[in-house]
C-alpha cells in the first residue's frame, strides 16, 4: 500500500466525501476513487459504503484509520523533514527503468551527465510500477519499452531497437534443418519476459509465423537472466539486440534468421511536466533523450 493511497483513504475518512478529498489533495474525483479502490482490493473488503451525499465508513475502515491515522502524519512530516535535510536527495535524479535497460544500455550512456555534477539514482521496476513511481512524484524520469497512455505523463522516443529470434548454435541447427520449420521452434522450450509475450508475438506475426506456440519454461523480468538460460544451451527467445550482440559475436548465441527481416522496439522517455520545473530535471532529460537517440 503506498503512502499517496493511505493519505488519500484518511482525507476520505476524515472528510466522509470523496469529492472532499480531491480537493484537498488536488486530485480529480475518479483518482481518489481509484485509490480507494485500490486499498479496498489490497485488504480484501470495503471501506467505504457509497451514498447520496458522501460516504459513510465501514468497520475495516474504522480499524484502518486507527491504525494509521496519526502515525501517517507523523510519518509524512519526518519524510519531509529528511527530505529537506537531505542534499544527496535533492542534488540527484532519480530515474526508473527496466532492470536490463539500466544496465546494458543507460549506464553506458551516463558519463557525460555525471561529469557536470548531476547525481543519479537507477530503480528498477516493471511497467505499472514505471508509470506509478512517476506519477506519485516518486522518480523524475522514466525508460520503457511499453508506450504509455496516462494523459498525466509525456513521453519521447529514444530508441528503436532490434528484436532477435535467437538460441545457442546447436538449438539453432536443429531448428534450421528441420523440415517444418513451425513445428520444430514450437517443440523447442522458450524463455520470456512474461506471459503475455510481446516480443514473440510482434516478431511472429512480422515473419508470418503465427502456427508457432511458444509457451514458457522460464519467465523473468530482467533479460539478462534469460540471456544466461539461453547461453547454456537450454530454449530459444526473442530478445532486443543490445541483449544479444555480444554473445552472438562470441559464438554463444545464434540469430533464428527472420524470414521477412527484422522487427523493431521502440523504447520510450517518460515524465511528468512537473518534473521538469526543476532545472536540474530538465537537463537531465534532455542530456539522456540526446545520448540515448545517439
């Protein structure tokens, strides 16, 4: 649960209105809905009875609210404090990616923006938790492979890269000889980001290879632990370049070659224009979307 929701909840709790509450918390209507909807999921049963003219407080939020009440206020006033305190916080920015982004690509690219002094602080996160972080004020910047449609954010392209089919050269053999080249990538076990494959599915689709049914032996959100399955001799995937281009120069991984040539990922720049009064943001921004795009 994170603190933006829980302040939320005790505004509603201590002001029986929904509208209320957005207004002293500057938010719209429909968000603090969703907050408490949010909390009302997380601890199993409803807060909040709805009527007419307000809200009226259930007994789980009755308990909630003194647990949480005072100490959240207590909590947000020592958080500000050290926050205020903290030069190492306000001298830094703090950027949120994928974990494998961060690593492989970004760091490399940061140099030049630490030498002018900025502070930087990665976080790694997955996509809802990206978009989160930002919008609660929690990370300046963003970087994603998914596109991001909250009207509270803006992005940037920063990048297109490649996707690659690839496995280790004996998976790879084996998958080129065969006769029937559907059958055999769907008979080979496969290593993914997640359930949902994205990455296999826009590059099966681009070579017209809808028949093949990947279904997952190993699931992990940092590709560089898929990228060490796959060097071990175990499955095929479909990965960016930069995840790859080395251990197919090193002989460890092959490129499945496509047989409509390569697709494409772009990757994206996100913030919120808030962020970017500060100066310091700004030019972070604008220093990384150049490096990155270079």
């Amino acid at each position: 649960m994170s603190l933006p929701r829980l302040r939320t909840f005790v505004e509603v709790y201590r002001q029986r209105s929904m509208s209320g509450a957005a207004r002293t918390l500057g938010m719209t209507q429909p968000a603090v809905s969703q907050h408490i909807a949010g909390l009302e999921i997380a601890i199993g049963r409803p807060l909040f009875e709805r009527q007419v003219r307000g809200v009226v407080p259930t007994a789980a939020a009755d308990d909630l609210a003194a647990d949480i009440g005072d100490s959240l206020d207590e909590a947000e006033q020592a958080l500000s404090a050290a926050r205020a305190r903290s030069s190492d916080i306000e001298g830094a920015v703090q950027i949120i990616g994928h974990a494998d982004f961060l690593s492989e690509v970004l760091s490399t690219r940061l140099r030049p923006l630490l030498d002018t002094g900025v502070r930087v602080r990665l976080h790694a996160a997955h996509r809802d938790l990206i978009v989160q972080m930002l919008i609660e004020g929690h990370c300046d910047l963003g970087i994603s492979g998914y596109p991001v449609t909250d009207p509270r954010l803006r992005t940037e392209t920063i990048r297109s890269e490649p996707i690659l089919a690839v496995a280790s050269p004996a998976i790879a053999d084996r998958i080129e000889a065969a006769s029937d080249r559907v059958a055999a990538m769907s008979s080979e076990p496969t290593v993914a980001y997640n359930f949902e494959l994205p990455l296999f599915t826009q590059w099966l689709a681009h070579n017209r290879l809808h028949a093949v049914n990947p279904v997952p032996a190993v699931v992990s959100q940092d590709l560089r632990a898929l990228r060490s399955i796959l060097c071990s001799g175990f499955g095929w995937s479909v990965l960016p370049a930069y995840m790859c281009r080395a251990a197919i120069e090193r002989g460890e991984l092959r490129e499945l070659m496509p047989p409509n040539g390569a697709t494409h990922l772009p990757y994206y720049m996100i913030w919120s224009p808030a962020a970017l009064r500060h100066p310091r943001i700004s030019h972070a921004r604008q220093a990384l979307v150049w490096a990155l795009k270079a």
